[in-house]
C-alpha cells in the first residue's frame, strides 16, 4: 500500500517525531523533534527517495490536517471509528 507525502504529516520514528515542512518534486524537508509539544527541533533537507527509506520504519500520524472528508459525517465532526458511547 502507497502512502502520499503531504506537507504537514507527522511520523513517528523511534522515540523522535518528523514532521515534513516543506515537500518539492525531488526533495524534502522536515524538522526532527523529540517532543511534539515544544516543537523544537532540528531541520534537514534530503533527496525524497532517501527521506522515504527513513520512513520505512516510521509510523504515520493521523492529525487535525490528513482527516478527509470521508472521515466527517454530517454534522461536520470526525468520525471515531472504534470508541463506544
């Protein structure tokens, strides 16, 4: 299963976030954090193909941004797929 990279995802790799800022044809940028609170963190710039390896044993998470409209059911809030009430 193909992932699409969009600007704004936030992975989980190890004990330290990435978060991709800026997403060009062949290029990335993303900034590693170790707290996604704070927000601080260092930027980098790599090529796609190698910034896809270092996601090989990342995980995707899901946030305000990646929910789509499929997700929103018709009073305008997100599905919680899974919770019982």
């Amino acid at each position: 299963m193909g992932l699409k990279l969009q600007q704004g995802q936030v992975w989980k790799h190890g004990k330290e976030y990435v978060r991709i800022v800026q997403l060009a044809r062949l290029e990335v940028g993303y900034k590693v954090m170790k707290d996604l609170k704070s927000g601080q963190g260092t930027h980098h710039l790599t090529s796609k193909k190698d910034f896809c390896r270092l996601l090989k044993s990342a995980t995707l998470l899901r946030s305000k941004k990646t929910v789509t409209n499929a997700d929103r059911d018709l009073t305008g809030d997100v599905s919680r797929t899974g919770d019982t009430k």
